[in-house]
C-alpha cells in the first residue's frame, strides 16, 4: 500500500527523515500551503512569501527528481483550512490511510498531527547536530543547563575547531576579542537579493491578495527560494562578512540593517541548509587563512551551541513553555512594536528594518525590543507572539527559548541566569543610536531623559526580593541602594509616569 509523506514548509531539506524513508515508486509526497499555518500568528508577509515560494519551487525538484507529489496552494478551487485536512483529502484520494512524517518543531502540530485519524508515524528530526535524546542525556541531573558546556561537547561531536582533543587556539570561546561598537563604514554588501522568478511572483500576488492587513512590507521581495541560492547566499557571507562577524556581532548602526551579520537563519531552519555545512564552510575560511578564529569560532557556536541548545531546551521543558511569566508580567504589548510612533530611536531602527526585511539580529532582538519589554514589564506571552509572526527564521522550537527564555526571563532562568536586562548606556556603547535620539542617554531624570535610564531602575526595584541575590546582579542593586533616597523616588515615580503614558497610547 502507498504511504503519505507529509514535508512541511520547515522541512525543505532532500533528506528530510520522512523522505529518506519513503519509495519513490509507491509513496505519494504530501504538501500543503493551509490557512491555519498561516495564520496562527500573523505572520509578516515575506515569511509567508518565502515559505510558500519555497515550498512550490522544493515539489517543484522533487517531481523533477521522478517524485509524485500531491500539493495544495492556498489559491486553489479548494485550499484545506489545517495540515490535518489535507492529508485527510490526500488520504481519500489516494486509498491509504498510512501517513510518515518528520516531526514538527511545535508541539501545536505534534499534536495535531497525532489526533488526525490516520496512521501517523512521525520520524525524528535528525537535521540537527544533537538529537533530542542527545540533549535530554546531557540534560539528566544538571542543576543548571547552561551553554558553555553542552557548545564543548558539540564541538567534540562534530570535530568543528577541534585538533585531535583540544580546541583550535587552545580556547573554546574567544569572545573576549569580539563585541566591540561598530566604527566606520561597513565593508559587507549585506545578504545576496535575489530576483524573484515566475513561481516567485505568483506566490508574491497571492500573498498580497491574502494577507493585506498583516505588519510587514512585502516588496521589494529578494530572498532566495531554494537551496541553489541558499548555497550562493552562504558563499557570498562566507567570502564577504565573516572575517568581521566576531568583532561586531554586537553592534548596531543607524540605517545598517545587516551589518556583517550572515542572514542565513530563514534559510537554514527552513531546511535549504544544513547546520554543518554552514560551519564546515565557516571553518575552510578559517583554514584556508580567508577569516580569523574569533569570528570563525562565534559564528560556529551560535549554530551548534546556540541553535542546538534552544531546540533542546524547547523539546525538554515541554508544551506548556510559551505561557511561562515567572516575573508575573502583564503589560500589553504597545503598538509601537506594529509600527506605531515612538520618539525612541534604537527602537523605530529594529522595528523598522522588522517591518521591511522580517530581520533584526540579535543584539536588536535581545537588547532593543526584547530588553524595552523586559523592563516595561510587557505580558511574555505577548511578546513571544510578537517574535514568532515578525521574523522570516520564526518557528516556535527556536524563537520560544530565545524570547520567553534568554530575552523575558519568563522561565525563571532555564536559559539564562540573570535577565538581559540594560539601562541606556549598553545601547549607548554598542551603537550610534542615541546621538540622534530625542531623548538624552546621558540624562537619568526629568526632561528627555532616556526610557530605558528609568525603566531599568524600575525593573529592577520591582523584582528586588527575586535578583538581589543574584551574585551577578549584585553590583546593581549596591549602586541603587547608594543613590541618594529622592534620586530613587524620582526616578520610579518617572518611570511610573512613562508606563502610564505607554499604555494610554500616548506616543513615546
Ligand atoms: P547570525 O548573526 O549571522 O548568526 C548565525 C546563525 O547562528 C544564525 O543564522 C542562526 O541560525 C544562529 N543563531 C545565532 N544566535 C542564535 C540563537 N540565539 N538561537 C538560535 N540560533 C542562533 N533565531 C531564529 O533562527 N529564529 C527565531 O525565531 C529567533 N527568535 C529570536 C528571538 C529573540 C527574542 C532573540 C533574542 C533571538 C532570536 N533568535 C532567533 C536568534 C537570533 O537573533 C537569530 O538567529 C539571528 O538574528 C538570525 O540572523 P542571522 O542569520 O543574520 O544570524
Ligand atoms: C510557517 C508556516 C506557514 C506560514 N505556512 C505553512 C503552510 O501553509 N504549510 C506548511 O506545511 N507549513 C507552513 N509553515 C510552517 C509550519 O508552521 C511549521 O512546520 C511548524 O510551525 C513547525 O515548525
Ligand atoms: Fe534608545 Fe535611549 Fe539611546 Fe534613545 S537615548 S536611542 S531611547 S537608548
């Protein structure tokens, strides 16, 4: 009897597990553009164009490569509302009732596909470094899971950097040489554009028609569709931006929205590229002498250690993740973040560059959105939304442990063990934001003093009994209880007063 082969719009990769198992003369591959992956959040219109016209050009390949593929658009007589449906349809039509699928990264589709009355088996994912069991071993009687240890232990699994048992340079972490505020212009063209081809366009008009209320620019649309122009994306970082990715990792600069960062995350977790062809191409530059080990060595550890260890943390701590909010937060989310007016530069640079690119990198993504609703005490749950629908790389298996973990500290420290948390000064150091600011970075209270001087504070104040004996946060609560009393009652009375104006809608 055939089977369905579900390959979902995350699952673009030839060896995706479901197809590596499948009989190309007898199995039938299923794909689906429906409205409910659509629409769970509402996500930014180049997301939705990227996957859609990826999905198209992969069946595309597959049918070329003598596969029967049974696809669904979302433009068709008649589109399926869920994944669900459309392998009901598919099994009905093709007399079988087997299904093999990979298994989602989020637990809302693991289910899902567990409740189809079908005979579903879903495959583990294995395009990742550490496999799910990997992680839970490694995790097993750890008091505390933190990076440094498992990224080592990557490293020794994937020979990455390694010479025999040592790492390369005799160092596992060069950070120490790294984050430094960009100065000057930057030399890297940024991401490769691509021209959109006829599938492209078609997708492009779709989404258009579909989806005109959703935050995000759609055009001029540039992102590669497929792993041929992944590859040449990944070459043209390779050869242009990686020497300097470990210096200024961390910087930002007014109206450079890519600054030498790699743009490769919607590629990469969308299938058309794997986690370790990305670093071994990473680690020839550093052998053949084309890029320095500090920028090699960073870049790696974001995608086996990082990556890897987020996926891991998603899968170990379980579904209920997303509605964690140790710090209690409710706030709602403030329209500033869907393009509303704010007078805060740092912030109108990230959300800007989200509506037009569906990118911000991480410095953006952790210090600027993520940092201003921490410190706003925004609902986590809100803002976990926020990030899965903005982004074009957002699904919930990474993005989940990178903002209701490492960025809201809503987990109560699974991912971090303090709060990323800053007043101006961080923003000040790292970027050339604040010279253009309407408010003063260097002014702590009154007129134009910078929000995030106040709100830090405030945050801070407010968790008092959780942080203060936070050994890492200890130097931070000496300099508050220094301040002189008035000082500190301005302060919070300021930042008060900033909330309340936050949440009347009043622009900022
Ligand atoms: P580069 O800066 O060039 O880094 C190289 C690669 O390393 C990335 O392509 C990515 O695959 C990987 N990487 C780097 N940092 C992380 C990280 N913390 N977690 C996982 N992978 C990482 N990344 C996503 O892929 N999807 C998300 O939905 C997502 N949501 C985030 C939400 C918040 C609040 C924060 C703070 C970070 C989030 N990240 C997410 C991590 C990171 O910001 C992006 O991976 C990165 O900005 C992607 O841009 P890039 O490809 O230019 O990355
Ligand atoms: C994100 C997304 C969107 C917008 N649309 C689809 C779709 O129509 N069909 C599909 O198979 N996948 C889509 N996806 C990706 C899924 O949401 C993703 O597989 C899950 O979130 C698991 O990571
Ligand atoms: Fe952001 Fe404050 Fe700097 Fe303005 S002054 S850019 S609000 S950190």
């Amino acid at each position: 009897m055939s089977r369905l082969i579900l390959v979902l719009g995350d699952q673009l990769s030839p060896d995706v597990a479901a197809l590596k198992s499948a009989d190309k003369s007898s199995d039938i591959i299923v794909m689906a553009e429906v409205a409910d992956e659509a629409a769970y959040v509402p996500h930014h219109p180049k997301k939705i164009a990227f996957l859609f016209a990826a999905m198209r050009h992969f069946a595309q390949t597959l049918r070329d490569d003598g596969w029967t593929v049974d696809y669904t658009q979302l433009d068709d007589a008649a589109p399926h509302a869920s994944i669900g449906a459309a392998l009901l349809a598919a099994a009905e039509r093709h007399g079988t009732s087997k299904v093999v699928a990979t298994e989602p990264g989020e637990w809302r589709l693991i289910s899902h596909l567990n409740e189809t009355p079908l005979e579903v088996t879903q495959k583990e994912d294995d395009r990742f470094v550490a496999t799910r069991a990997e992680f839970e071993a490694w995790a097993e009687g750890r008091k505390e899971l933190r990076l440094e240890w498992f990224y080592r232990d990557m490293r020794r699994k994937t020979g990455l950097l390694m010479e025999s048992d040592k790492p390369a340079g005799d160092k596992w972490n060069f950070d120490h040489d790294n984050r430094k505020p960009a100065s000057g212009s930057v030399d890297f063209s940024g991401p490769m554009q691509f021209t959109p081809d006829q599938i492209t366009n078609e997708v492009l008009d779709l989404v258009e028609a579909r989806f005109p209320e959703n935050f995000g620019t759609l055009r001029p649309f540039w992102f590669g569709v497929t792993t041929t122009d992944a590859r040449r994306a990944l070459t043209h970082f390779i050869k242009g931006g990686l020497a300097k990715f470990g210096d200024y990792q961390d910087a930002m600069l007014q109206d450079e929205k890519f600054l030498w960062h790699s743009i490769l995350s919607m590629y990469l977790n969308a299938g058309l590229l794997s986690p370790l062809e990305i670093c071994r191409a990473a680690e020839q530059a550093w052998l053949d002498g084309n890029a320095p080990l500090n920028a090699v060595e960073g870049f790696i550890r974001q995608i086996i250690g990082w990556r890897e260890f987020v996926r891991g943390i998603y899968f170990h701590e379980g579904p209920d993740y997303t509605s964690r909010n140790a710090l209690g937060h409710g706030r709602a989310l403030p329209a500033l973040y869907w393009g509303g007016e704010t007078k805060m530069l740092c912030l109108s640079q990230a959300i800007d560059q989200t509506r037009t690119e569906a990118y911000a990198h991480h410095i953006q993504r952790l210090m600027v959105t993520g940092n201003f609703a921490l410190l706003a005490g925004i609902d986590p749950h809100e803002v976990h939304e926020w990030y899965l629908a903005v982004y074009a790389d957002a699904y919930e298996w990474v993005e989940a442990p990178n903002t209701i973990g490492m960025s809201q500290f809503a987990d109560g420290g699974v991912v971090g063990s303090k709060p990323y948390v800053s007043s101006g000064n961080y923003i000040d150091r790292m970027s050339d934001y604040c010279k253009s600011c309407a408010y003063s970075v260097k002014t702590k209270t009154g007129e134009g003093a910078c929000p995030f001087n106040l709100l830090y504070w405030h945050f801070l104040d407010r968790h008092r009994s959780r942080f203060s004996d936070n050994p890492r946060m200890g130097n931070m609560y000496r300099t508050w209880d220094r301040m002189n009393a008035d000082k500190r009652e301005t302060i919070l009375s300021e930042a008060d007063a900033f909330l309340r104006d936050l949440e009347s809608g009043k622009p900022v």
